[in-house]
C-alpha cells in the first residue's frame, strides 16, 4: 500500500517523486485545453451528430435490454466505457488524489449510469493502482460488478484488467479470476461478436486479463486476450476521427 507518511516521519523520496508528477500534471493540463479547444473547432466544423446520437434510453441501468436482445447483434453495439475505472478512492483526498483521479464515483454506479467497459490497473498484491497510487482491492470491483449483474437481466460487461506498467503480476491471478467469476463469464471465441444479446445469455461478463509475464489466454479460455476484441481498423478510426464528435453528457 502506497504512503505518504511514514511512522517516523515524512518520507522524503516520495516528495521528489510526487514534484515529478506534479510537472507531469501541468504538461497534461496544457494537452487537455489544446485537445478541447480541437474538438470545439470540428464539432462547428462538422456538428456532433451520428447515427443513433439522438437515441436517449430512459433507463441507463437497463439499455442493452431496451436494444431488443434477440435481434441485435453484439457486433453493432457501441461499448461506452471509462478510463481508469476504479479510482474514486485512490491516493489521499487533495493530496495526491488529483494525481491519479480519473472517476469520481465507484465502478458500481459508473455501470448503473450506463458504462459496459471498464478498465482496471492492478498490482502485485491484487490492490487497484494508476502510476505509484494504490486504492482498495480487486475484491471491491468484482463484487460491484456481480452486483449489477444481479439487478439486471441483459447488460454485458467487457472488464479488462491489467498489470499497471512497471508492476508485478499479481500471482495466480487468472485462476482468481475464473473462481470469482465463474458461470458469469463468456469464453474467448471469435464468433461471440457476431451473436445477438439473447445468444450469449446468461453469461454476461467480456473478461479480458493483460499480464506482464503471462501467456496470452487461447481460444476456449474463460478469460480473453486483448487482441481477439475488435476494433477499428486505424483507417477507419481517422475517418470517424474527422467527421464525428462525441461528447459526453
């Protein structure tokens, strides 16, 4: 567990490392304005309208259920997610907090407002970490996710978990994953994505496990490997780049 204070007083190399992030902290400011200031410029450019942006669902907690599950395909769905998903509590409130504050409300609720995505940094001790900081265990995500699944009927969930870069694997960590998980999770199969709702049923969780020294998970495997998710071709992702902006409301 990360500290800022030591029992016998203020531990001086975590202040040179906190002055380095603080620097890092201004440089990423300064990229967050300019990156607003383009986005404002190609939403008057453009617009901010996309096929299906003026689909609003009165039920955030339920609206895969609301997509009609039998007929839409899995493939045809945008995935809304967060960054850093489990940070709320990280690090010492004003302290270092802003430092590594990437969601102000638990994994729980993100998923009840409407996010299916969630992308959580652990490290070796199974704690949920972003850069140096350290928050609560992995327990608290997993139990926030079967608590949603348990008060919904249709809602997918794609959680990826990975080794927070320059940390340790968490050991045994993808046989944690499957006893914890268990029934809920979808295996890795190519075919899933071209499946409609209905036909993943009842499983319900998209687990993908990054590891540092791991192998990667094979075809089969309850947990997935990064490179069987689809994503857009980087062409295609410029084009959407260029005509469309998302904003969140």
């Amino acid at each position: 567990m990360y500290h800022l204070y030591e029992p016998n007083g203020f531990h001086p190399p975590v202040v040179l490392v906190m002055g380095a992030q603080w620097s890092k902290q201004i440089q990423r400011r300064k990229a967050v304005i300019a990156e607003k200031k383009q986005l404002r410029q190609l939403q008057e450019r453009c617009g901010c309208e996309y096929p299906g942006s003026d689909w609003h669902p009165a039920d955030r907690k339920n609206w895969m259920s609301g997509l009609d599950p039998e007929k839409v395909q899995v493939n045809k769905i945008v995935w809304p997610g967060t960054h850093n998903s489990a940070t709320d509590k990280i690090g010492i409130k004003i302290i270092t907090r802003p430092f590594a504050q990437c969601q102000y409300i638990s994994v729980y609720q993100q998923l009840v407002l409407g996010a299916r995505v969630l992308d959580i940094r652990v490290e070796e001790n199974g704690n949920v970490c972003h850069g140096i900081l350290t928050t609560y265990g992995v327990d608290v995500v997993i139990e926030d996710v079967k608590k949603f699944i348990a008060e919904t009927k249709s809602e997918i969930v794609i959680l990826e978990i990975r080794t927070e870069f320059g940390r340790k694997d968490p050991p045994a960590f993808e046989k944690y994953l499957q006893e914890r998980l268990g029934e809920l999770l979808i295996h890795q199969d190519d075919d899933v994505f071209e499946k409609t709702i209905a036909e993943i049923l009842p499983r319900r969780i998209i687990c993908v496990w990054k590891a540092h020294g791991s192998s990667e998970a094979k075809a089969g495997s309850p947990l997935w490997n990064s490179e069987k998710l689809p994503v857009f071709p980087s062409e295609t992702w410029q084009l959407l780049q260029d005509k469309l902006i998302w904003k969140a409301k």
